[in-house]
C-alpha cells in the first residue's frame, strides 16, 4: 500500500532558488495537509485543503504556496528559497469523514522531504 | 496558534519499565492523536481519542482524554527496545485545525 508519497526524500538548494514539493495520496482522501517541523519543534501546518481547486493558509504560510488540481495531488512551492525554511517538510492526508466535513479523522503522514538552503 | 505543552522533552528508562507523557493546553480541544515518529520516517498514529473522559488502549499503550478537554496523556507499559522514538501529541482545535506538541523522545536501554 503506497499512502502518502512525497518526492524527494532530500535535497539542497541555493539562496533564491524555487522548487516544487511534490506530494501524492492513493486513500482518495479529499482532506490534504503540508507541515513543516524544525528540529526537536513539533510540526506546524503550513497549508491545507479540503478538496480539488481549495486550499487555505495554514499556521506558517508566509514563502510558500499550494495548488489543488487533482484528489490526489498537493504539491508545495518554495519561489524564493530561504534559509529559514530549511525543515523537514511533511504531507498528510485524511478522511473528511462519514458527514464530508470532519477535519479529526487520523491524518496519515508522508516520510518527508529534508530541505537544506545555503 | 495554540500551544500544546508537552512533557516530559526526553526520557531515558529501562527496559521492563513504565512510561508516562502528557500534553497540556490552557486551550480546549476536540480530538486528541497520539503519534510515533522512528528517525528519518512520518509520525505514525497511536491512539485517537474523541469524546472527554475517553480512555483507550492499543496493545502495551493506553491514552486518555481529559475531562477538561485541555489535556491528555499517553501511557506505556512494559517498554521495549523497539519504543524508542519520538512521540507526538496532536490536538484538534475548533474542530478545523489539528496543532502538535513539541515531542517526547524515548530512550530504552535493553
């Protein structure tokens, strides 16, 4: 069972450079997540959505963007890459539950992409 | 955001031994998630919990949700080598948005 997938696992980038993120889910979950979590920090949410063509800001949003074409589909966007958001970045998903709108059903995490900017 | 404090940071235990960890928050929160994270993976789930007052089980693992709404804790019995990791707290704040704790890391010696 493949879950969530994320690519890739690492990479290293220069000041200024953008990258995509890319994530996918195979659970046809319509809730999607992407967390970042800084060393010994918990994660943080960074945006989320509900469902294809939504997405919305989550806690720590500033320097990324999202789009939601597919069900399957989260990727995250870093245009102007900064050394403060060297972190392990996280995809999640999960069901909207039985009433299609529940955000505590279990999210089901990704192995994360470790970002390094120089 | 909300704060979820979690504690203890760090524990380091026998093997054989008990553990206990908890998450607290002067916030009140409406589903509690108790995750595992093994070095270099995803945070895994544990337990969920749903209604206050709430005690469940997993195997050797028992958490519960607080009757404020504002806490809960994870127990583990009989540790094993394989409990080593870092454990996470998750709660879900008006019903839309799930906020972590900073982590709990478990050492056992064998």
């Amino acid at each position: 069972n493949a879950g969530v997938t994320q690519t890739p696992k690492f990479r290293i980038l220069k000041i200024g450079q953008s990258m995509t993120l890319q994530c996918t889910q195979d659970m046809n979950h319509n809730y999607m997540y992407w967390y970042r979590q800084d060393p010994g920090m918990g994660l943080k949410l960074i945006y989320y959505s509900v469902g294809a063509g939504i997405t919305d800001k989550g806690e720590v949003p500033n320097g990324y963007n999202v789009s939601r074409s597919t069900t399957e589909d989260f990727p995250l966007r870093l245009e102007l890459a900064a050394p403060s958001q060297t972190s392990v970045y996280f995809c999640a998903s999960s069901y909207s539950g039985v009433k299609q709108d529940s955000f505590n059903q279990p999210q089901h995490f990704g192995d994360g992409t470790r970002l390094s900017i120089l | 955001g909300q704060q979820l404090n979690q504690s203890p940071q760090s524990m380091f235990i026998q093997e054989g031994e008990d553990v206990s960890m908890n998450c607290t928050s002067s916030s009140i929160f409406n589903t509690w998630l108790w995750y595992k994270q093994d070095p270099g993976e995803g945070p895994v789930l544990l337990i969920a919990l749903y209604k206050a007052g709430e005690l469940t089980s997993n195997g050797r693992l028992t958490a519960q949700f607080g009757i404020t709404r504002k806490d809960s804790f994870l127990n583990i019995s009989a540790s094993i080598p394989s409990d080593v990791g870092i454990y996470f707290c998750a709660g879900l704040y008006n019903f839309n948005k799930f906020y972590f704790g900073s982590g709990t890391k478990l050492n056992v010696k064998p």
